[in-house]
C-alpha cells in the first residue's frame, strides 16, 4: 500500500475541518465587509453579511442567531441581551455596634399616642430630603438631609377616620408602606384597622384582639409627603372574604411590608391571619399603584390571578379569593418587616421576627424563601412573661447609601431599625423608643 505525502494528508484534512465547520451552522466572519458605523456590530444572520445595533428591525424567528452577537429579537426591534446574573450568594447578617436612639418617646413626643407602631419606612422626596415614617394610626413623619439626622414633624400627615362600620374600612389607619416615582407623589399602602371594642355594640368581649378586623386600603400624597388622604372608593387593595365578626379575631390582611419595583412589578409580602387558624404571607403585586383595585396575589408557579374582593359586595365564591401564603414551611410565623435586593447576597434579602428575635430569609425570585435564621435576639411582645427583658418588634433593614429613592436596595452595610417597648410592671405602655443598630451582611 502506499502512503499519502504528509504535506497532502494536512491538506485532506484543513478541507475537511473547513466543511465540517460550515455545515455546522456556526458564525463566520464576514470577511471582507465593509465596516460597520460606530454603536453597530458585524454579522452573518440568515446568510447574510449586516451590520446589527439596537432598535433595528429583526425577525422573530432568528432570535437564537442574534443571540450571538449580544441582541435579542422579541419584538420585531434588537434590543441588547442583558449578561448574565452573577450566582446568588448565601450571607450572614449580623449586629455590629449597639443601639442608638432614633425617637426618645418620653423627651422627643408629639402628644401620648405618638409612638412607632410598624416599621420603619424611607423614601428621598423632590427636595432631596430624607422622610422617615414608622407612626401610629395618627400619622407622623421624620424629615431631615439623610437617614442620620432625621427629626420628628408634630404636623398630623394623616389621621384616621374612627368610623364604626366595619364596611367602610375606614377605622384606625396607620401609613404602612410608602412608594415613589418622583419625591412628589407618593403612594402608600394602609394597615386599616376595624377595632370592634372601641364601638359601642360591636365587640360583647370587649376583647381589642378577638374584635380586631384588618384590611389593606390605599392612600396618596401629592404634596411631597405633607399630607397623605384616602383613595377615591374603591379604595380596598387586600382584604379577606368574608365579613367582621364580633370575638372572632384577628381576623383579615395587615402589616404589609415596604413596596419593592421588580421586572416591571411592584411588590409587598402581607399578612393573613384568620384568627389562630391560618397564618401565611402572601405575595402581592400590581403594575398600577394609583389603582388599588389592580394587586393580584400570587397563586402557585408563575401565577398572580387571586384577586380581593370586598367581602361587603358582590362575593359569590369567597373561597376562590383568600391568597395563598408563599414558602409557608419557611415563612409561616415570621412577620415581614421590610425586603431589599443585596448586592452582597445577590438576591433578595427579608427582615422579619419570630419568636426568639430578628430574623433574615433570602430568596431568587420573591417566592421561594430560605428558612429564617436569627441575627438578633430579643423577646417579641407575644412572647413576652413578667420578669422577661422588655420586648422589641418592628425590625426593618435600611440602607443609608442606597441608590433607590425609595431604598429598596442594600449593600455589605445598613442599620436594622425596630420598636423598643418599656414596660411598667410587666404591662405594656405607650413608653415606646424607635431604635437602629448597624449590622453587616457578609458571604
């Protein structure tokens, strides 16, 4: 047999390589083009030699070839296809230095009922100024340069409607969470509070707790924060199904957390609590925040179609309206304080409490959450026996250099602000302190 020269093996073989290549379907080179404008980049798409750059015509159907040169086609128009995400990461929250007092009730009061009551909440208005909330049911603001010099405003932003029909949502309401697009208006979810045993014939008990009824409503400023009113009616954006009855709570949605922008959403975590029956987190959202009607919970996967009804309306399958509570093996007991995207953890990072203290979850997408872990110990107020060291509640992580208006974002540092409470003979008081601790998050 006879065999080939090596120099004409070599040729044999780069022909072959050269084919293999080209059948394969893989990019080449549009060798000898002429060069592109600046801000467009060379290709070969549909066997054809062009020049790409954003906001160019494109067809559908080849989304996957432009994928190779950094563009999406998902519209008709190139867009730029975003790098990927870096890995989550998991982290340790963890106290770094010791309280400081933000609020002194007995030296820094408006008036006796003038206490932080939820938690904290920060938004930059549209003078550049820090606006702090964590109020009672009659309103208050902290205002100041930034997050460390905020002072306590005596002016009322909002006071409450005190009406006796519980089909009113119009009782107790506490400014619960705030959101804004420009320091202008600001909108703001309501922690509405039916108390039964302050009316007269609606609580036999006089119970507060078992006469207690919530909803979440909506209310707007439009004047940079100095004054906060009720949405026009409808104004209910989370409710459950059914009627107040009287000794059957609490009962119904409260105690949402702060508002976070994500893919297009807005999104809270909010409690529901049928008596000592059920208790879950759900996860609300809306594109709309001027229409309270619009927030949909999520409902398993991907799915956001549970609606709110008004439980005093039309209400013909109330079952098919009560939301399902996410992560409920993880989340089931802990009462959402606030969340924020760590850049840190590259995921979403939520602060709540249990019993035992402040606790931290992470979670990808809002939905599935880790299992709490403790960062700081304290007593909760539910937990509370005479002798134990007074309670704490209300944590809420926020971020003075977040770049977010509306601080919805963390980094490696933060302060985890929270109610003190002081009791007198092992009896709750009005004596209540707002309080922040410094903390780290670290991988």
């Amino acid at each position: 047999m006879r065999t080939a020269h090596p120099l004409a093996a070599l040729g044999i073989l780069t022909a072959a390589l050269a084919v293999s290549a080209s059948s394969s379907g893989a990019p080449s080179e549009p060798v000898g083009a002429e060069a592109c404008a600046k801000g467009s980049v060379r290709a070969v798409v549909d066997d054809k030699r062009v020049c790409l750059k954003v906001g160019q015509r494109c067809k559908r159907s080849l989304d996957r070839r432009y994928h190779r040169y950094g563009f999406h086609c998902h519209s008709g128009r190139l867009i730029k296809k975003k790098p990927p995400l870096p890995p989550p990461r998991d982290v340790k929250v963890e106290v770094t230095g010791p309280p400081e007092v933000v609020f002194d009730w007995t030296t820094d009061r408006c008036d006796e009922p003038d206490i932080p009551d939820l938690p904290a909440r920060a938004f930059r208005d549209a003078d550049g100024k820090v606006q702090l909330i964590s109020t009672h049911f009659v309103n208050r603001r902290f205002v100041g340069p930034d997050l460390g010099r905020v002072e306590r405003d005596c002016a009322v932003v909002m006071d409450s409607g005190y009406n006796a029909d519980p089909a009113a949502f119009d009782d107790r309401e506490w400014i619960a969470s705030t959101w804004t697009p420009d320091g202008t208006t600001i909108y703001a979810l309501v922690h509405d509070e039916y108390q039964g045993d302050s009316h007269p014939g609606q609580c036999p008990s006089a119970d507060y707790v078992k006469c207690w009824y919530n909803a979440i409503t909506l209310a707007v400023s439009r004047d940079r924060g100095r004054s906060y009113v009720d949405a026009p009616p409808p104004k209910l954006v989370a409710s459950i199904p059914y009627r107040y009855v009287p000794d059957n709570g609490p009962n119904g949605m409260m105690s949402p957390s702060n508002i976070v922008r994500h893919d297009g959403f807005f999104y809270a975590l909010t409690r529901l609590n049928l008596g000592d029956r059920t208790f879950a987190n759900c996860l609300i959202r809306t594109k709309n925040l001027a229409d309270a009607g619009s927030w949909r919970a999520w409902s398993g996967g991907k799915r956001f179609d549970t609606s709110f009804v008004d439980p005093y309306g039309p209400n013909s399958n109330p079952g098919a309206h009560l939301c399902r509570g996410v992560s409920p093996s993880a989340l089931r007991d802990l009462v959402p304080g606030t969340i924020t995207y760590n850049s840190v953890a590259r995921q979403w990072l939520l602060v709540g409490i249990l019993a035992g203290g402040f606790h931290y979850s992470v979670s990808r997408d809002l939905v599935t959450w880790s299992y709490p872990r403790r960062f700081m110990s304290t007593e909760a107020p539910w937990t509370y026996e005479c002798g134990d060291p007074d309670p704490a509640h209300y944590p809420a992580l926020i971020d003075p250099s977040s770049t977010s208006r509306n601080f919805e974002t963390s980094d490696g540092r933060g302060y985890v602000y929270y109610t003190q409470f002081h009791y007198d003979e092992c009896r709750t008081t009005l004596d209540r302190d707002l309080v922040r601790v410094p903390v780290a998050i670290r991988p």
